[in-house]
C-alpha cells in the first residue's frame, strides 16, 4: 500500500499529527468542563494581551486561501503573488484598524447581516444573509477539497471516498468540541504551519541552490518552455511589479491599475472590512483601543507569511518533476485529485525534500488549516441560517432548543452540501482563481453598499438591496462572459474585472435608487452612519497617555512604511 | 506551574494563569514536536537525499525547543493575571460544540 500513496507517511508522522488533535481536542473538553477559571479567561476574551488576539486574528485566515491557494499561485506566477498581502492584505488590514474598526466597536454590531437589518432593514438584510449563507457554502467546498486531497495523498484513496471521510472528519471535530476552545487553537495553529512551512522553505532553497539559484532556474525553465504553455516571462515571475502574469494584462499601466484597483481596493478592502468571522476576534477585546491593535498587530507577522507560502510554491515549480512537466504545458498524472494541477505545488514539494518527522508536522498543520477554516465556515453558515433566515423569516418565537437543534441539522446539511460544491473546487486547476471569483461575487458589492451606507446618510433602504442583488449579478455576468469566451484574460485578471464590475455597479445603482426613493430618519442611523455618530463614541480617552508603541495610529504608520520597503525590495 | 488550581478553590484574589496560560500551551506543544525531531534526527534515518544534506528533523527539532523555551520563559517572566472572578464565555451560537455544564446566555 505505501508505494502507490502520493505521500509515503509512517508511524512517526502520524505520531505527531496525533499529538496535535490531542492537544486541541483536550483544551475544548476542559473547557466545557470549566476545570480552570484561567481557560474560562483565554476563551471570553476580554483583557487578552493583543499579540493574542492578533495572530488568532491572522490564524483564521491562515487556512486554505493561504496555504495552498498562495503556494499554486507562486508556483503559476512566481513573485507577483506576493501583492495579495503587500497591497492587498496588510493595507486592508491597516484601514480595518484605523478607520473601520472604531465605528464596528462603537456601533456594537456583531454580523454583516446585522448591520444590514439596522441600517437598510429587513431587504438588504435578506439578500445578505442569503448571499452570506450561499458563500459561506461554497468556501467550505474549497476547504473540503484541499483537506480531501490531504486524506487522499496520504492513503491513496479516490477523491469521492477521501471527500466524503474528509467530511466525516470535520462533522466529528465540531462535534467533539474542536470550535470550543478557539483561541487555543488558533494560537497553536498558527505555531505548527509557521514550523513546518518555515523549514520547507529553508531546504528546499537548500535544495535549489538559494535565492541565486532559484532566479538562475526559473529564467532557465521561462526561457525553455515551450511557447503554447503561456508561462509568463522569467522577469514578471521574479519582479512583482508591475505584475502582467498576476493581471493579465499586457499593459503594464492596466496591469497597475488592476492590481492596485482591483485587488487592493475592492477585494482585498471588501474581504478583510466585511469578514466578520475575523472582524469578531477584534470585537471580543476590552477597550476600542485594543481593538483597533489587533489588525494592525496581525499586519506585522502577515507581511511576511509570504516567504513561507510563496517561495514554496516557486521551488515546487523547479524542483518537483511533475510541477515542471505541467508548466511547460504537459498533463502529468498522479496529483492528490486526478491530474497534477498547480493545488499539489506544496504537497509535491513536501514529498520531495521533507524527511518523515518533519512530515508529520507539515500534515498536522495542513489538516489543522483546513479543518480549522471548514468548521468556521460551518458555524458562520449555522449561525446565518438558523437566527437571521430560519428565525426570522420561517419560525419565529420557538424557544432556545428548538433554534439549537436546527443549528445542529444546518451543521450536517452543511456538510453534506460542501461535498458536492468541492467538486466545483476540484475542477480549478488553481483554488486561487476560484476563491477571487467567489470573493468578485460575495465581498465586492457587500463592501460597495457597506462603505456607501456608512458615509452617505440619505442612502435608502431600497437602495441597500438593489445595489447588493445587481453588483452580484453583474460579477457573475463578467465570470460567465469570460467563461463563454467573450474575452479572455489569464492569471486572476477576470476575478478582479467582476469584483471591479461588482463594485462599480453597486456604487451607481445604490445612487440613482437612493435618489428616486425615501431615506430613513437620521434618528434611526445613530451609530451606523458616520456622520450621525458622536466622535467620543470612536475613539478611546485612554490612549494619548498610552506609549507609541501601543498607540493605533503611530503603529500603524510603521506597519505601512515596512510594506513599502517590501514592495520596493521586491 | 499548578499552584493556581489550589488558589483556584479560595477563589478569593486575583492569581496567574499557570499551566493554561497559553503561551504555556505553545511552548508544551512545540517543546514536545521538538523533542520528537530531535530524536528522529539522532535515531532515525537522514534521508540526506531529499534535504540536500541536512539533519532537517534535528535543527528543525532543536529550533522547536529553543522556541518552546521562550514561551515558557516568557509566561514566568512576565505572568497573565486572571482575574479573581472572569467573564464565563458564553456558548458561542457561531461555534457549534457539545454544550457546556450551564444554560447559554441567551
């Protein structure tokens, strides 16, 4: 059996893995036991020292986006992937903190769908929380499928079977109580993938050469391939302006403009100010002061998360067989779901210069990753269906149980239902195309209407829906267009188009509705509009006296000169 | 490091987190992965061929311990202090999980 496995695991590896769902598991039962006040103290949250708060704050993104969609993109285009924290997360992340997070802590908000309800009412809210609950599906496909593909190059298992015992495993993590001790394990988690990516890293520039030898071989494999493989150029794979291979234009002004339009505005703005699976972790502090801290503090270890995601992914390029033999235009066999795409790029790499051991971690960190951001998606879903549309819209006034027990049957269903949209996941050769397309559709026009309601207080009602439906459509009409051909752009060129479309559209239809229909009273937008809340109700009194270090606005100030240097080095 | 389950029962001051400080938890976790590498870097075998020549799971097992050690140097240095009496989480409705001994909050 151990030879037709894509990756050869053996006891020790499984040893280690064991230790680390040992651990988690064992911190959620003593927690629901409440065997220390001090667990009781690190899981409500309040008063946790910000480094804390900051890395579960990066933890719950640091799943399969990062990893595996990261690494396949470094592996298809190289460096340019790198915009998506040097332009895209980390200033998104600085403007949370700054800007967005003082108006979520005053105004108390707890959810998307909740903000909507107050600042558009039940239309707006609807559509949201539909559009919420159908993402949040969708997304648990891609994790399900990366985590079947984990079980499946681990036992060599066909990728039905492997989606289904995937499923399994993730419906048994919730159930035991792995989601109960969430700090914990977001902390942990973000230790094990740092200690297993870090050393890929390291050997397998070992490996290659080091940096020299790296560039060396890419221009080498650029310059090689053959011309219908469409591999970018050796200099737009090394430099990450301006970035055609990401874009896909040829222009390299149009190129700019998307990347830092496109990517950097819309759909990194619209993700990382819209996500409140990550916006809570904020929320959950004790003052507005730390709360404003913990994106920001999360900035300083994210800009460099992508040494460790995307430099993997260029040597699996060079290094591994197969990965070579795909980017100059061949169909190599035996990746984790069929055929060799760009996904396998980290799991190929491990195979090949990964001793068992430190396998065992690498795996450990994968499951956990995915395992970890499937059941946040889950429980995002649950919560959506059960209290925003299943009690508001279709039973109302049943008691606690009754909302519980519907919480756990949405769990399952949940689950079951992402088994069939992975199979929409398994058929992008890079998850990383797929998740901005779904990001072009959900985030785009929900940041669009939500930065509109929260600056322009005559915004209506009507308005809130309209632009949210139509800037959904209109991302889908720009996907399914390029998908019929109409146009054509590579990299993730159409993912940033629809998000721009989505954006844009909102934006105008939310206007010419707005003016045409009756807004709501300013009495009733106190702390959702900006201008009809009190200042003192946005900023924390406490901080002046605070030193620099632990002040909003000067951190932030470094963090942003930091991601400068980076962007101009590289 | 358990002294706080027995100030636990007074439950009458403010005390340190302990054993479930969580720096303390990442250091148990890493200081063991790192104890394991280290000695399948000793005993195992190299497998020099994939590494290009390294005793990867020896230095990566070593790293391990180093940083295990600062966490835990860390939490004694500088303790968490619980509060006498914190904040019970509530059963999170966005984290479905086997309830805990009491009704939730809501």
């Amino acid at each position: 059996m151990g030879s037709d496995t894509l990756i050869d695991a053996n006891w020790l590896d499984y040893l280690l893995v064991a230790i680390y769902f040992g651990f988690v598991l064992g911190i959620g039962v003593m927690a629901r036991r409440s065997v220390s006040d001090s667990i009781d103290f690190f899981l409500s949250g309040r008063s946790l020292p910000a480094w804390v708060t900051g890395l579960a704050f990066i933890s719950a993104n640091l799943g399969a986006v990062e990893i595996m969609g990261m690494s396949a993109n470094g592996a298809e285009i190289g460096l340019p992937t790198v915009h998506y924290f040097w332009v895209g997360a980390v200033p998104a992340m600085l403007f949370l903190g700054v800007v967005m997070m003082p108006f979520y802590y005053g105004s108390k908000v707890r959810s998307v769908p909740e903000f909507m309800l107050r600042r558009f009412g039940t239309g707006a809210h609807l559509v949201n929380a539909i559009s919420f609950a159908v993402a949040q599906l969708l997304i648990a496909g891609v994790n399900l499928a990366l985590l079947a593909g984990i079980v499946s190059a681990l036992l060599g298992w066909p990728i039905w079977i492997a989606l289904i015992v995937a499923g399994v495993i993730v419906l048994s993590y919730i159930t035991l109580g792995g989601l109960s001790a969430a700090i914990y394990n977001e902390v942990l988690q973000f230790f094990v993938i740092v200690a297993a990516l870090a050393p890929l890293t390291l050997i397998g520039l070992n490996r290659v050469g080091g940096w020299d030898g790296l560039t060396d071989k890419i221009t080498a494999a650029a310059d090689g391939a053959p011309v219908d493989a469409g591999v970018p150029p050796a200099e737009q794979q090394l430099e990450s302006w301006p970035g055609q291979a990401l874009a896909g234009f040829d222009s390299e002004l149009l190129s700019v403009i998307g990347i830092v339009f496109g990517l950097g505005f819309v759909l990194s703005f619209g993700y990382w100010t819209t996500n409140f699976v990550e916006v809570q972790r904020a929320m959950a502090s004790n003052s507005i002061s730390a709360a404003r801290r913990t994106p920001i503090i999360g900035a300083f270890p994210k800009m460099f998360v992508p040494f460790i995601v995307i430099v993997p992914g260029m040597i699996s390029a060079v290094l591994v067989a197969e990965m070579v033999e795909l980017k100059n235009g061949g169909t190599p066999s035996g990746g984790a779901a069929g055929d060799v795409t760009y996904n396998d790029a980290l799991l190929l790499l491990m195979r090949d210069v990964l001793p068992n051991g430190l396998l065992g971690l690498a795996i450990a960190g994968l499951l956990a990753a995915f395992m970890a951001g499937m059941a946040a998606n889950i429980s995002a879903f649950n919560t959506v269906f059960s209290y925003d549309l299943w009690q508001r819209y279709i039973r109302k006034d049943h008691d606690d149980d009754y909302y519980l027990r519907v919480g756990r049957l949405a769990t399952v269903a949940a689950t079951v239902i992402a088994i069939f949209t992975a199979q929409i996941a398994l058929g992008y050769d890079n998850v990383m195309n797929y998740l901005q397309t779904l990001f072009g559709f959900f985030n785009a026009p929900l940041f669009a209407t939500f930065i509109l309601g929260m600056f322009w207080k005559r915004m209506t009602p009507t308005a809130g829906w309209v632009g949210l439906v139509f800037g959904t459509l209109s991302a889908v009409a720009v996907d399914r267009l390029a998908a019929a051909g109409v146009f054509e752009l590579p990299g993730q060129g159409v993912a940033f188009l629809a998000a721009s479309t989505a954006f844009v559209v909102d934006i105008v239809l939310s206007v010419l509705v707005t003016l045409v229909t009756k807004p709501k009273p300013a009495s009733e937008l106190k702390g959702l509009v900006w201008s009809e809340t009190p200042r003192e109700d946005l900023v924390d009194p406490d901080e002046a006296a605070m030193p620099w270090y632990q002040r909003t606005i000067p951190l932030a100030g470094v963090a942003l000169a930091m991601v400068i240097v980076l962007n101009v080095a590289f | 490091m358990s002294s706080d389950t027995t100030a636990g029962q007074s439950g009458t001051s403010a005390r340190k987190a302990g054993a479930f400080d969580v720096r303390n938890i990442i250091g148990a976790l890493m200081g063991v992965y790192g104890v394991i590498l280290v000695l399948a870097g000793l005993l195992g075998e190299h497998e020099p061929e994939k590494t290009g020549g390294v005793n990867a799971n020896l230095w990566t097992g070593l790293a391990l311990l180093a940083v295990a050690a600062v966490f835990f140097g860390w939490a004694r240095w500088r303790p968490i202090v619980v509060p006498a009496d914190p904040d019970r989480p509530d059963d999170d409705p966005t984290r479905p999980a086997p309830r805990r001994k009491r009704p939730p909050a809501h």
